[in-house]
C-alpha cells in the first residue's frame, strides 16, 4: 500500500477526532483542541476560539461515518463532502514533502480543512480498495476507530490502553485456565 505522509496523518487525525467523542469526551476546551494541533503538526489558519472547537467537535459524528462505513458508503460520502466543501485539488510543495495533493486552503476553517483532508484520505483508500484498514476496536466495550497502516494488519485496538486491558485479561485467563488444569485449551476464565 502506498499512502502518501499527508494521506496517513490525514486518516489518525481523523480517527483521534472521532474517537475522543467517545465518553468521557476528551475535546472540551480550547486546550484540548492546541494539544490535537500540536500533535499532528498542523498549520494554517487557527482561530482558537470557543466557535472553532464547537465546529470541530460537531464534526466527529461525521468522521466517525467516513472512517467506518464500508467501500460503496464511503465512495458517497466522499463525493459528498468534496462537492459540498467546494474542494478543488492542486499540487503542493511545502516543508520536506514533495509535490502531492491537497483539496483544501491553508485558510479555510479548521473543521472545513479536516473534513475535506479525511475525505481525500478515505478517498485514497477507497481508490486502493483498502477500506480494510479501518475498523473498529477489537475491545468488547469500545467503539473506538481503528486505523491499521501496519504492513502485516496487525493493529486490532485503537489504543495502547485497549491493547493493554487485553492483553492483561488474556494472560489472565491463560494462566488460570492453566492452574485449572485445562493447559492453554482450556476455557477462558472469569467471563
Ligand atoms: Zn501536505
Ligand atoms: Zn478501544
């Protein structure tokens, strides 16, 4: 799979946005909203008022949608948000990335340029037929998205926490099914 940086970054934007919609909701400040910026390297317009994090919060429903409907849904949905948005692709240039596609003005708002940045992202992977790499995490209690860009698909949990919470509940259980007696085929234990 060949995704370009800006189309990769693009897609864990995307999924952060949508998975700190999930209680408790980690985008409730301005704060919070500096600390996603900072992490994803943006740049560009940034008004860093109240406004702005409410247009990127009402976002999250929607980038939820684009980063877990299947292909055909996505392809609508993509073509929607391109035409609605009024995004006009041309090549850029900018820091040590080399010529590549963006969609979307450095000075449109925050919440415009995301969504039209997820929208080339899944476009991508629709284009590729690797809607695959998006899911959702494989925790039973968790709804979080799933962005896999590993070379073997390996990622199952949207975070290191859910990741950990599991692997602790399966060696748990492999240990007590063991002390059972019942060696590693034995039933997991404690559900
Ligand atoms: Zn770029
Ligand atoms: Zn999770």
């Amino acid at each position: 799979m060949v995704l370009d940086h800006d189309t990769e970054l693009s897609l864990q934007a995307a999924a952060v946005l949508a998975n700190s919609a999930l209680p408790p909701d980690t985008l409730e400040r301005v704060e919070d909203l500096d600390r996603f910026w900072q992490r994803f390297g943006y740049t560009g317009r940034r008004d860093g008022d109240a406004a702005e994090l409410a247009a990127v919060r009402a976002l999250r429903p929607l980038l939820r949608e684009l980063l877990t409907s299947e292909r055909d849904r996505a392809a609508e949905l993509v073509n929607d948000v391109l035409a609605r948005c009024g995004a006009v692709p041309r090549l850029v240039r900018h820091g040590a990335v080399d010529w590549h596609v963006h969609a979307v003005g450095s000075t449109e708002p925050l919440d415009v340029r995301v969504l039209v940045e997820t929208a080339m992202a899944v476009l991508e992977l629709v284009r590729l037929d690797e809607v695959s790499r998006l899911s959702t995490c494989a925790d039973d209690g968790c709804d979080g998205v799933v962005v896999d860009l590993s070379r073997n698909r390996s990622r199952r949990y949207c975070s290191t926490t859910c990741a950990n919470r599991n692997a602790v509940s399966a060696y748990r259980a492999r240990r007590s099914a063991a002390r059972a007696g019942g060696g590693p085929q034995g039933p997991p234990a404690g559900r």
